[in-house]
C-alpha cells in the first residue's frame, strides 16, 4: 500500500511538473521575440538619427565651401 501511494504522488506530481513546463519555453520565445523587436526598433531608430545627422554635416560643408 505505501509503494502504491508513493508511486501516485510520484505520478500525480511529474504531471503536474510537465504541464506546468510545457509552456515555458513558448513564455521564453515571446519573451526573446519581443526583446529582439525592440532592440531592432532602437537600432534603426539610432541609425536614421546618425543619418541625418551626417547628412546635415555634409551639407554644412558644402554650403561653407560654395561661400
């Protein structure tokens, strides 16, 4: 009878551990995805800043050179 009991509590618990980490890795992937499209909005954010920035320089200079 006790090896019977500890065999269900055994059972009843790696099941409930399964179920719970099933959809752990899906948790992560968003997770990461989500992480991963921010990173990119900022990066292409930064560059068209850095863009516009040089483009400006250069035509300040060009303007100072046809002066």
């Amino acid at each position: 009878m006790k090896t019977l009991k500890a065999l269900l509590i055994l059972t009843l618990m790696s099941a409930s551990v399964a179920a719970m980490a099933e959809g752990g890795g899906d948790t992560v992937m968003a997770r990461m995805e989500a992480a991963r499209d921010a990173a990119m909005t900022t990066h292409q954010q930064s560059e068209q800043v850095t863009a516009v920035a040089s483009n400006q320089k250069a035509a300040a200079s060009d303007a100072a050179r046809s002066n």
